[in-house]
C-alpha cells in the first residue's frame, strides 16, 4: 500500500512539463499516460463508510428530514451514493489552475478536465451491497486514452478510468468513467458566453421529475465530493473563462438524480434497491437556478443479460431551452 502510494505521488509530479518545454501532443500525452500506470493500478485506498457523510447527502437531495441522528451501521449505501467517498484527498496546491484534482492527469497543455459519461456495475448478491460501517477498498485503474479531436479542431484526450470498490464478500461496485482532457483555458483563448437561447416547454413523459438547483445545493454537493472545480462554485471563472453563464450543475449530482428517480418509480424507493447497471453521457450543461426535468421510460420488451432477461429503462435530462443533457440507461 505504502509502495502504491509512493509510486502514485512520483508518477504525478512527472505529468507535468515545465512552461519552457515544447507543449505535448495529444498522442504524446496518451502515450506517456499509458506508460505511467502499465505496471499497475493508479491507486488503492481503504476508507470506513461513514454515516455522517450519507446523512448529509441525503439532506441535500432532500429525502430525509433535518436530523442529528445518522444512519445505524449496516445502512446500505443507494445506488450513486458512493460518489461522496474516496474524495480526493490533494492540497490544496496541487490542484489544477480549475480546481480540478491532478489524479491521471496527463502531460500539458491537457490539464483541463471534464466528466463524459460512464457507467456503472452493481454485484447483485444482497451480501455484497455497499453499508454503513463496512471497511471498502477501492482501486483505480487506467483502461484506456485516446487522442481525438474536439469540435473546433482542437486536440484532446479521451481516458478511461475504472474503480472498483471491494467489501469482505468481493466487489460490490464496478465504476468506469470516461474523461475528457482539453487544453487549459489561457487569456488568448478564453471562451466567449453564448447568448441565453429562448425558453422552450419542457417534454413530458408519463414518469418525470422536475429540478432546480440552488447555489447553495452546488455548494453542498461540491464540499461533500471536496470537489474544487470553479465551474461549480465561481460564476466570474464561469463566464470570463469557460463560456459558460452560470455555475454549471454537477454530472455525478444528476447520476444521483436518475437513479434515486429509477428506485422511487421501480422499486418505490426500496433502500436496497440495486440495478444491475446504468450507462450514462453528459451532453450538454446544466445551470445553477435554472429548471430542468428527469423523463424516465421502461423500454418494451426485455433485454439479455448474463443470467437471463432483465428489464431496462431509458432516462434523459433536458433543460428549459430544448437541449438534452444526459442520458442514461438503467439495467435492473
């Protein structure tokens, strides 16, 4: 463990390219991010599951009452919910100029970091389900990174990420995440904010649920991920900087989001409610004090999975200006 972590913080400081230096290209950077973790896994830690840590989140979802009481040991921990453990535990310092924490960060200029998509396994023996209390390991590996090209030409990286957290009774939860690397924002190529497009009706579906987040919900959630990402948090970086109007809405807050509304609409909210998985991609932002709705549809028919038919269910996100931003589909 102590050797993984030395080898961890070793390999980071090396991600990084003096100013002087010649910027890598984008196969550079995958090639060399590749080569830094061929050995063996980013990282492996071990952390109790606090109850404190889910009673908070789950106020700022709103589905539990102010309570100084938290969960007993052996709560299971719902689906989406082991987001706001293993958080990222980096000074402050060794934050990107965005915020975002530096764990597989690739070689300059690629430092600027976004959430793509993913998707997420659940182990389906009730033994193994994530609880309060339980000591959980989790390991993270690099699966993959490829150079692309974004819309403007530009280059970037796309890096596959998984993590695997393990109980006593083997692994309970198979998360793979895919990341987009991009040049970090300078003055001369700042983005410019896009005009707020015209309101439009939101869809309807026969299962939907509306949101709206506050600056305060942002800030909640950003301090229960200790996620340091201005683009959360400092409307001014927001909009001098990135291009966008607002404090943008958490990715991972709206994969809660669907599968809380998944387990309330086909489990009627069992707390041990676990879907075999969710596929999921981001799309387009989502801002802070503006409406948006969660549409939930189960798909007809049923789909093969290892161990027979399962039924699946498709989830979307759409804005108040006609723009989808996520989908997801839900495996139970």
């Amino acid at each position: 463990m102590a050797e993984i972590s030395r080898r961890f913080f070793t390999s980071t400081c090396r991600c990084f390219r003096h100013s002087s230096e010649t910027p890598a290209s984008a196969a550079e950077a995958c090639t060399e991010l590749l080569d830094r973790y061929q050995n063996g896994p980013v990282s492996i830690r071990k952390q109790i599951l606090d109850a404190n840590q889910l009673q908070l989140l789950s106020i700022t979802l709103g589905r539990t009452p102010t309570s100084f009481n938290p969960p007993p040991e052996g709560t299971p921990v719902p689906p989406g919910y082991h987001l706001v453990y293993f958080t990222p535990s980096i000074l402050e310092s060794e934050l990107g100029s965005d915020g975002t924490d530096r764990n597989v960060s690739p070689l300059a200029p690629f430092t600027r970091r976004m959430w793509a998509g993913g998707e997420l396994k659940w182990n389906q023996d009730r033994n193994a389900f994530l609880r309060i209390g339980q000591e959980v390991r989790e390991t993270t590996k690099l699966l993959s990174a490829s150079p692309k090209k974004s819309r403007n030409g530009g280059e970037m990286l796309v890096v596959g990420v998984e993590k695997t957290l393990s109980n006593a009774h083997g692994i309970a939860l198979t998360d793979r995440r895919s990341w987009v690397f991009q040049s970090a924002f300078m003055p001369e190529n700042a983005v410019k904010v896009s005009p707020t497009p015209e309101r439009t009706p939101l869809p309807t579906s026969k299962h939907q649920r509306d949101f709206c987040q506050s600056v305060t919900s942002l800030f909640r959630f950003s301090a229960l991920t200790f996620n340091g990402h201005k683009i959360h948090y400092l409307p001014e970086w927001c909009r001098s900087v990135e291009g966008h109007r607002n404090a943008v809405v958490h990715g991972p807050l709206n994969l809660i989001n669907m599968l809380d509304f998944w387990r309330d609409t086909s489990r009627n909210g069992d707390t041990e409610a676990v879907p075999r998985s969710i596929a999921y991609r981001a799309m387009s932002p989502l801002y802070v004090d503006e409406d948006y709705r969660i549409l939930l549809e189960k798909e007809n028919g049923e789909v093969r999975v290892e161990g027979g038919e399962r039924s699946e269910w498709r989830a979307e996100i759409w804005d108040s200006f006609g723009q989808q931003s996520m989908k997801g589909t839900i495996v139970e």
